[in-house]
C-alpha cells in the first residue's frame, strides 16, 4: 500500500510541476533545470511521494532479507492493483475499462495461485 499511494503522491505532485523540460532546453539555458530541481524540493506531494518510496525501499529490504523472493514478488505486483483502485478515487482523470479490469483479474489471480500451498 505504501508503495501505491507514494506513486499516487508522485503523479500528482508531477502535474503540479507544469512545464516539461526538454534537453534543449536546458542546453539552451541551463538555469532551467535547478528552477525545476528547485520547484520540485517545493512541492510537498511530490516530496512526500518520494519519501514513502524510500520507506517502501525500507521496509521491502527487510521484507527479502528474512523471506523467499517467490513468496514477496507476487504481494509486490498487487501494487499494480491497489494503484488502480486508489487512483480511481483519487485522481479524476482515471478510469477503469475492460482492459484494466482484465489485467487486474489476472494479476490477483496470478498472485492466489502463487500463494496456494504446496
């Protein structure tokens, strides 16, 4: 979950950030690209964002030091789930189709088959 909601955090602070920087434009002025270093320190969501990456990155190093990697991974790619949901209630833009829904269908279904016991 955490991982899902510091993505969520991320594409929201990235619109707020507006202007797209292109090579050229920074070889053409390089001030430009510590004006948008320095919007992006700025703006607390995608600040925040990044911050529970470095936790997710944490907590999942502790998660694979104890465990089995074949155990983790599958509870890993329901990120792909709970981005989905979240994003659905968070983010406006968002929607859900048959595709999505589909691939969220397998996903979940993967991850229960990997999860039976042997």
């Amino acid at each position: 979950m955490i991982g899902a909601v510091a993505q969520i955090l991320v594409k929201q602070g990235a619109a707020q950030l507006g202007t797209h920087l292109t090579l050229m434009d920074v070889a053409r002025d390089p001030r430009v690209f510590f004006q948008f270093g320095f919007g992006m320190l700025q703006n607390i969501r995608l600040f925040a964002g990044y911050c529970l990456y470095g936790v997710n990155t944490f907590l999942m190093a502790l998660a694979l030091k104890g465990r089995e990697l074949s155990r983790l991974y599958p509870i890993i790619a329901l990120t792909f789930v709970w981005v989905t949901l979240l994003s659905l209630f968070l983010l406006p833009d968002e929607h859900l189709n048959f595709f999505r829904t589909t691939g969220i269908a397998f996903i979940v279904g993967g991850v229960s088959i990997l999860g039976l016991k042997r």
